[in-house]
C-alpha cells in the first residue's frame, strides 16, 4: 500500500466554503492541438468546488483510502519540523502544487528513502530537483495543459490592466473619489502596441491567440520555433533570443520554464535594453525576473508597470519589496489555480494515480523525469543542469 502525501494551501479566512458563486463548470474534453482533458476512471468531487486548498484534498481521500492507501494532507512546508518534512520520510509519493510548493530539494529527495513518484497538481515542477529526481529514480509527472489557458487569461488580464491604468482607478471609486485625471495619466490603448513572449509553448501561444484581436504586432523567442503556418496566421515576428526582441516591445511576456539558462534572465541589463516605459508581466516563475532589477526599473521609470502572481519564495513574506514597489499590478499565485482548472487538475492527478498504482504508463505528455531521464515534456522544456554544463 502506498503513502500520499499531499501539500495543499490553506482554506479560505472564514472557512471551507459551503455555497459557490456559480452553479456549473463549461466542459472542456480537449486543449488546442488535441491533447485531450484528464480523464480518470472516475472522481469523487463537484467540478467547481474548491479542491486546491487543505479540505478540498483535491477530491482524493475517498479514492485512495477505499483502495486501502494512506493520504497525508498539509499546509504545513516550510518551518523547521513542518509536517511536510516529518511526513516526507517514508511518503511513497507527494503532490502539491506550484502556487504553494512543496519544494523537493536534493537534500529531501536523500532523506524520503521510499519515495517513488512526485506529481504536481498543475503545471511547472521547478519546485522538485529534477537533476536529484532523476539521480534517486524519481518519476515526476504534472498535468500538462490543465491550467494553461487559465495563465494565458491572467496574462491578458493584467497586460490589460497594467496598459489601461485599472488598478488605480478602481482604487479610486473604492476610496470615493471621482478624480478623472488622476486615472487617466498613466492609460494608454494596447492597440497598435508591440506584444513579445518569452517563450511560445502551450501558454506563449495561446496568449499570443488571444492578444492578436487587439490589432497589437506580435514579436517571441523561444528554443523550438514555431511552425511557418503559426507564424503567418498570427503575423509573429520570430527572434533568436529575449536580448534581440525586448527591445522591440511595448509589452514583454514571461512564458517559460525556470531552469539554469532563464534564471534572473530579466536583469538590470536586459531590462535596460527594453523601451523606456515598458510593461512586463511574469506569471512563469518569479527568479526569471531579478527582484531587485526590477524594482529598480519601476522606481526609476524604464518599467511603466510590473505585474504577474509568481514570487520567490512563496508564499512571500509581508515585507517582500514587490509587494510595495510603484505600478505594479501582483497577486498571489493564482493564475493557474482558479476552479476552472482546479477540476482539471485534480482530476489529472488522479490520472496519474491510477496509473502509477496500477503499474500501467503515466501519459506520456505528463511525464518530467521517467527512469532515470528527463522524459515526456520534460524533455521538451527543461535541460540537465551538471556543473560542467556551467562552464
């Protein structure tokens, strides 16, 4: 029998909600391109419910306790003696999510002598040593496309919000006041701007689909380039590296995976590089960005705005500089993790559950690291990084 131990962020200040705002989820069966949906032999939960946090136990318990495994779930991950680490020693298998991870170090990875499987509940598994998984024979596995239109939509959102000035203003009908130019000095129309994505995978694209609406030109980067018919759809303009398009963008976008080659990538030097007052919106993962470098950049006016939900570490502190920098437009870690997608990834958690406990292939398109490699759509995003690699 098998130990799961689940990482899940905490319920809401009143309580476990008992009454939602809608009735009904739209049934989504494929993502563009074909992958389908997640599709377990069956779930225990109400599509729309909130599955995400410590009571939801993204709709688990019943499945795995009635097949006489043990479920283990905890907020509790980051102090010294958390549950998290007591519970790691003898966990066959953890799941948690990127908006509040359970970080596997190389050290835990060492210490959890009978662990077997990580799964992220969600998309991006930074948040695991993939270089100590595959060194310890550690299968890690996501849910690939079930949350990535829900950050592509974040990313229109706050592209939006941060070029049309909506968070001051909002603020001012809250504080009572009717001060039209106060709200209007710092809006301008995305129309006719110059939009680039760092990267143009799953989310990339399908926010570059969504902007092209917007009459805006459309720039990315990205290591695999995307298909010459893509390209004259959507008019892009394709670029070898993020140093050779920001400087041609009104509006930068951060769609890629963390690892070695994109760490602090958005630095006081490329940030230099990018128009004065431009916007640039990170929802992949906050170390992409340099902290400092980039509240320098708002406070000094070469960014007009920063926005995004990624931070580091997360949850950040009360006193993390992003949080009371100029112009920015942040939130916690939620892009990925409405209700829409929480129904998707739950129930794809349970895919690969089903899968693993049976002994039978974990999909393909979900797999990391597999045997020893990186595997799937890890192959596909990240890269093995050995200090010879550095150098």
């Amino acid at each position: 029998m098998a130990k799961v131990l689940c990482v899940l962020y905490d319920d809401p200040a009143d309580g476990y909600p008992t009454a939602y705002a809608r009735d009904d989820l739209p049934r989504i069966a494929s993502y563009p391109g074909g992958q389908s949906a997640p599709a377990p032999s069956g779930t225990d939960f109400t599509p729309g419910h909130l599955l995400g946090s410590v009571s939801g136990e993204l709709g688990l318990r019943a499945f795995l306790e009635s097949r006489g495994h043990t479920l283990v779930v905890t907020s509790d991950k980051d102090r010294e003696g958390s549950v998290f680490d007591r519970e790691l020693a003898d966990a066959d298998v953890v799941v948690s999510q990127p908006f509040w991870p359970a970080y596997l170090t190389p050290q835990r990875i060492a210490a959890a002598k009978e662990l077997k499987l990580a799964i992220t509940a969600g998309i991006g598994s930074d948040h695991v040593d993939l270089d100590a998984a595959i060194a310890h024979g550690v299968t890690v596995a996501e849910v690939t496309y079930s949350n990535s239109i829900s950050v592509a939509e974040h990313v229109v959102m706050t592209t939006l919000s941060l070029v049309r000035n909506y968070l001051p203003s909002h603020q001012v009908v809250l504080d009572g006041g009717w001060n039209i130019a106060d709200c209007v000095a710092r809006s301008y129309d995305l129309e006719g701007m110059h939009v680039g994505t760092v990267a143009a995978g799953r989310i990339g694209l399908a926010v570059l689909r969504r902007l092209a609406p917007f009459d805006v030109r459309l720039h990315y980067t990205d290591r695999h380039r995307l298909p010459i018919a893509v390209e004259d759809e959507l008019g892009l303009t394709f670029h070898e590296s993020a140093a050779d398009m920001v400087p041609h963008c009104d509006v930068v976008t951060i769609n890629a995976p963390l690892h070695p080659e994109t760490e602090h990538l958005f630095d006081d030097e490329l940030i230099g590089t990018m128009k004065r007052g431009a916007y640039l919106i990170n929802t992949a993962r906050a170390r992409i960005a340099d902290q400092d470098a980039v509240q320098r950049a708002l406070e000094s006016g070469r960014l007009a705005g920063y926005a995004g939900d990624v931070w580091h570490p997360q949850p950040a502190p009360a006193d993390h500089p992003w949080r009371t920098m100029p112009h920015h437009g942040m939130t916690p870690h939620i892009s990925g993790s409405s209700l829409s997608a929480q129904a998707r990834y739950a129930a794809g958690t349970r895919e690969i559950l089903e899968a693993w406990l049976a002994g039978t292939p974990i999909r393909e398109e979900y797999l990391i690291v597999d045997g020893g490699a990186l595997a799937g759509t890890g192959a596909h995003s990240y890269a093995v990084h050995t200090p010879a690699a550095d150098g």
